[in-house]
C-alpha cells in the first residue's frame, strides 16, 4: 500500500517526466482535473459534504423539485448510487422524498430550508476553491480559460 501510494505522489511531480508527456493537453487537462476535484473536495469533506451532495443541492435549487432519476440525468450521478446520495442527504436533513403525486411508485425530491441554507455555505466555500485554482490568472484569462474549456468539452460531446 506504500508503495502506491509512493506511485501515485510521483505521478504529480512532473518534473522526472518527459516532455513530450508534461506538455501534452490531455495529460495537462487530467492534472488540473484532479487539482480542482482535490481543492473541491477539501472544501465540501469541511462542511461535511461531498460533490455528489452539492451537485444534488444545485440541480434541486436551479431544476426545482425532482424524480430520482431526474436528478441522475442532471448531475451525472449513476442512478444506482443516487439513492444513496439522497438517502445521507435526508439523513442531514436537507432533502425530502414525498410520494409523486402523478405516480406513486416514484419519489420526487425536494430542498429543505435547511438544505437551502447549507447550499450558501457550500456555495461559497466552492467560490472560494473555484478562487485558488485559478489565481494564477487574470480575470480576463480565467474568462478565456473556461470558455475554452467549454468548447473542447462540447466539441467532443457526441464526437467518436
């Protein structure tokens, strides 16, 4: 287990790497993408969240009250691990399933006021990861930067 552990510490010091590897997009992209799920999930585990429950939080405040797999298709949780996600969320009091009204077989979730609350919290504390991981950036550049994400994330949508 150490030595995996050793592994893995050695795959961020990129400097025994070659160069042909540290300059790769695809290679610079997967570092950055665990950096910010790194920073990201520091700052939620501190309020004794995890990114699963603040992707259910914000799908629920901006989509309003949903089905289960409604909240799967919103936020890219599995739909098998979506029950559990709701499930600690209504242990914490910040969702509630009720029956659907138009079919009782399905739940749909709603926010608590409380939930609301922790919501702002989480926002904030993701605002401010969101601020480390790009302070090496202008305003401009952090602009740029996550409008050229937007492009290569959406260019390949659907591109095999």
């Amino acid at each position: 287990m150490a030595a995996m552990t050793e592994a893995m510490d050695g795959i961020w010091d990129d400097r025994a790497a070659p160069e042909r590897l540290r300059a790769l997009p695809s290679r610079l992209l997967g570092r950055a993408s665990a950096h910010a799920d790194r920073l990201v999930g520091e700052v939620l585990a501190r309020a004794g969240a995890r990114k699963w429950h603040y992707g259910v939080l914000v799908a629920l405040r901006d989509g309003g009250p949903a089905s289960q797999s409604a909240l799967s298709g919103r936020t890219g949780v599995y739909r098998s691990d979506m029950v559990a996600v709701i499930n600690e969320l209504a242990e914490q009091g910040h969702v509630e399933r009720e029956p659907d009204p138009a079919d009782r077989r399905r739940n749909v979730i709603s926010m608590t006021p409380q939930g609301r609350r922790h919501l702002r919290r989480l926002d904030t504390l993701v605002d401010a990861a969101q601020e480390e991981l790009l302070a090496p950036l202008s305003t401009g550049q952090r602009e740029q930067f996550t409008a050229m994400l937007r492009l290569v994330v959406e260019g390949g949508a659907g591109s095999a």
